[in-house]
C-alpha cells in the first residue's frame, strides 16, 4: 500500500488513505523523511481510523503508533521535528 502522511510526531502518524486498515492491525511501516538517506521501517499499529468523509477535520485515513523503534532513529526524527517548527 502506498499513501502519503502530513501529519508525524515522535510517538506515531496519521496517514491519509482510501483504504484505512481495521483498528488495532499491525503492520510494518516504512515512510520517506526529508534528510533522510534511507526509509524509516517501524512495526506500527493502527490507533484509530476516519473511514468516512466528513467524520472530522482530517481526510479518510488512520492515525498510527510506532512500536520498537530504535532510539537513534527516535532521536533523528525529533531533531527533523525541531527544525521543521523552528522554522
């Protein structure tokens, strides 16, 4: 599957699908960030999902949790996170 995300934080993201998975699926994760050389790979779990246009500010989609992410990996997204901000 192939979808796009505005929306990262250190614990999780929301990733804007058609095609939203049922809550509490786990799954591998691999996404693109600016910077990066490599993609992220993280298992993640689905937290809660918009599969109905209309239900809130957000696209249809669903709002995920990084599970066992390394700590180095951790640390260079808060550092891409602060400076997005910073900015």
């Amino acid at each position: 599957m192939t979808d796009y995300s505005a929306n990262l934080s250190l614990g999780g993201m929301f990733i804007q699908t058609a095609r939203p998975l049922p809550l509490g699926t786990r799954f591998r994760l691999r996404f693109y960030l600016p910077g990066f050389d490599l993609p992220v790979d993280s298992e993640a779990v689905v937290r809660w999902v918009l599969d109905e246009p209309g239900d809130g500010p957000l696209p249809r989609g669903m709002g995920v949790c990084f599970e066992g992410m390394e700590p180095d990996l951790q640390e260079r997204i808060a550092d891409l996170l602060e400076n997005w901000v910073a900015n």
